[in-house]
C-alpha cells in the first residue's frame, strides 16, 4: 500500500485557487456581480480535488469505485431533516462506511462564515448521528465521520479578535484568537466531543498555489497525514472483514 504523501494535498490546493479564479472570471464576463469574493463560490467544484484524492486513497485501501460517491447520490437521511448532502458518501453492501465534509472559508468575511461554518458542521454531526441511533442505516457498524477544511492564510485570517461578554465569560482559549485560532480549536473540539471521527485543518495562500508545499498545518493532530491514514485504517479493517 502506498505511502501518504506529506503534501498529499498539494494538487488539490492548487485546483482549487485555479478554480475559484476561472470561475470568478467567467461571472464577471457575463455580468454578474456577486458581493466579495462570493463570485468565486457559487459555482462550487473547488474542492474537487480533495475528493478525488481521498476517493483514491479509498480505492488503494480495497474500496471500489462503485461504492465511492461524490456528487450524485451523496443524500444520507438525518433525524431533524429527511436527508442531507455530504461530500463523500461510501456506501458497501448496504452498510454506510463513511460520510465525509469538504469545506473551505475565504476572506474578506470571516466573522459570520466563521459561526455558520460551526454551526452547519455541528448540525450536520448531530443530525446524523441521532438517525444512525434510531436505526437509519439498518445494521451498519458506527460510520466513520470526516471534516475537512481549508482556510485562506491571509492577515485577516491570522489577526487577533475580540470577544463580547455582557454577562458570563467566554472561555479563555478564545480570547483574542484569530480565525485561524478558531478554527483550529473547533475541528480538535468536533473530534474530542466525537461529533467527526477526525478532522483536518489546513490553511493555504493564493500566491503560494503553485509550489509544492502550498499549504500549512497549524496542528499535528489535525494534519492530512493523520485524517487520511485514519481513514484509511477504518476503510482496509472494513474490506478485510467484508472478505471473510
């Protein structure tokens, strides 16, 4: 079995500022004018190439392309809600071996896209862990649950921000943390409240897309390294067992 690369992300990264900026490009020739940099958004596919990469890992680790979803097919059923998307559905023989998120947060407005980020990421977790419980998956084992996220590496992104406490204190940690900070403090919680069975935060730069370390990990914990190589245990255990 192939080793993970450390920079296993790295074509994903540069695809994905690529296709931000064609997309962007194609808006403004037609017309439109999208607010801040959600032009380069509403046309989605950014995160193709974290998809297909994890989709090829899962097939190096004795999953079939078959069972692989991405795009189509992708609806899971949740408790509070009849289904939800997600990024990456694997589905074998009927039982649901994992389900995972790819989302990315770019600037200028980190401060509301920072709250509805936790805020889907959480519901997303509760929503289908609460299903799975009530018996929605049949006689599926626990699903492995993946988040994934990419953050732009930018100033505003690194700049410290204040907290408002009218009446009770927040916690310390995330006093005069950037959104970098946050960030990172919200995937390690997701994992250690076991709402994902991992998580894995990068942070990247436009101008650095074309090397070949154009991304950061601020945390080891939360390293593409370790998300994959847990993934990949999880997917390898279930095609042995499924062999027997």
């Amino acid at each position: 079995m192939r080793a993970i690369n450390q920079f296993i992300f790295s074509d994903a990264v540069r695809d994905f500022w690529r296709i931000r900026e064609r997309q962007a490009y194609a808006q403004r020739m037609r017309g439109q004018s999208d607010q801040g940099s959600r032009s380069a958004v509403t046309g989605g596919r950014q995160m193709d190439g974290f998809s297909r990469k994890i989709a090829e890992l899962l097939s190096d680790a004795g999953i079939r392309e078959t069972n692989i979803f991405q795009k189509k097919t992708v609806e899971l059923p949740g408790f509070y809600r009849p289904t939800k998307e997600w990024d990456i559905v694997v589905v074998v023989d009927g039982v649901l071996l994992a389900a995972i998120e790819l989302k990315s947060q770019i600037g200028p407005s980190f401060g509301n896209n920072f709250n509805n980020r936790t805020e889907e990421a959480l519901g997303s977790a509760v929503d289908i862990w609460t299903a799975y419980r009530d018996g929605a998956f049949r006689s599926s084992p626990a699903p492995w649950l993946g988040y994934l996220l990419l953050l732009e590496d930018c100033p505003q992104s690194r700049r410290p921000v204040s907290v408002v406490e009218p009446h009770f204190n927040v916690f310390p940690e995330f006093k005069g943390a950037s959104y970098a900070v946050r960030y990172e403090l919200f995937c390690r919680k997701l994992v250690r409240e076991r709402q994902y069975s991992a998580a894995c935060f990068i942070t990247a730069s436009k101008e650095q897309s074309d090397s070949v370390g154009n991304y950061s990990e601020p945390a080891d914990d939360l390293s593409a390294v370790r998300f994959l190589s847990q993934l990949r245990s999880h997917a390898k255990v279930f095609s042995v067992s499924t062999r027997e």
